[in-house]
C-alpha cells in the first residue's frame, strides 16, 4: 500500500513538473506589489479573468437576491423566518445564532413572574423557502426542586407549536411589508 501511494506521487510530481507556462505576461493580471516605488500599496489589474465560475462571481451565484426575492440575501436560510425568528425570541437571551445553518439557540431565561421556572428555545429554519414547515421550533423546561436544582419539567405539545406559528405569521408580515415598499 505504501508504494502505491508513493508512486502516485511521483506520477503526479513528473506530470506538473512537465506542465509548460506558454503565457509568463498573463501573471500581470494577479496583484503586484511595487518594487522600486517603496510604497506598500497594491496594485490590482483591472483586467477580466476567467474562473471556474464562469461569467459569475462566487458572490453573484450564491447569494444573488435577483435570482429569488423570498430568499434573502447574506445568509443560507430564507430571510423572512430568521428575523421573524429573532423578533418572536427577542426576550431570550440568544446563546448561538448561526444565519448559514438557520439555527438559533437560546440560553436558560427565567420569567420574573414566575419564580421557579425557566425554560430554553431552539429554533431550526429547514428550509430558503418561506414554507409552513420551514422552520421547528423546540422549547424545554426546567422548574427548581425543594433542594434547589433544576430539573426537567415537561412541555404542552401545543407550546412548540404556537411559537412555530408565531414565527410563521411575523415572517408572512414581514414579506408582506417589503413587496408593499418596493
């Protein structure tokens, strides 16, 4: 197994070793740095190049907000649900929001009104599209014990549910606003 690898290698070190540069001026087109002027400044060319994109930029392909105006753009989940996400756990202290995955987790709040109790939501946007079922909301709950430590606690099925839909309804508000002001 050993050699195997080690003659791939060299059949791959002999293979770029034997490439040519035909083209030396088309270096000109990366940026330079200046030699005689002893200034620090880069000079970038102007000049068009290809990529392996093609005649889009890596920025343009993906996060083109032409390409679909309910997607948002910046981030990898559909825009609508995660600020009506933040807006409906704006509460919550936030532990982790991470915009490319559409998860945002929330640390332990305790409602002054309620002494004894706290709970903790996670909230996952699945999908670009504003979807009902793009986003799932999980709510946990702890209540003290007579010794003073929390313990879980259980949760109305219908809780997780009615933040889903509160999430769902500020998002549709929030499309509905933007195509009113464009």
């Amino acid at each position: 197994m050993r050699h195997t690898s080690l003659i791939i290698c060299f059949i791959i070190a002999f293979s770029l070793a034997g490439c040519s540069f035909k083209d030396i001026k088309r270096e000109a087109s990366y940026p330079t740095r200046p030699e005689a002027s002893g200034s620090d400044k880069i000079i970038y060319s102007t000049e068009k190049r290809d990529t392996i994109w093609g005649d889009e930029s890596l920025t343009s392909r993906f996060f083109n907000k032409d390409k679909d105006k309910n997607q948002g753009t910046g981030i990898g989940v559909n825009s609508f649900l995660w600020r009506a996400s933040l807006d409906t756990i704006s509460f919550l202290p936030v532990q982790n929001a991470d915009p490319f995955g559409g998860v945002i987790l929330t640390d332990w709040y305790e409602d002054p009104s309620s002494q004894g109790e706290r709970f903790k939501i996670n909230v996952y946007i699945m999908d670009r599209q504003l979807r009902s079922d793009g986003v799932k909301v999980s709510v946990f709950k702890q209540a003290l014990d007579n010794n003073g430590n929390w313990r879980d606690s259980t949760v109305e099925k219908t809780t997780n549910v009615q933040i889903e839909n509160t999430i769902l309804t500020r998002a549709r508000e929030l499309r509905v606003s933007q195509q009113s002001s464009e």
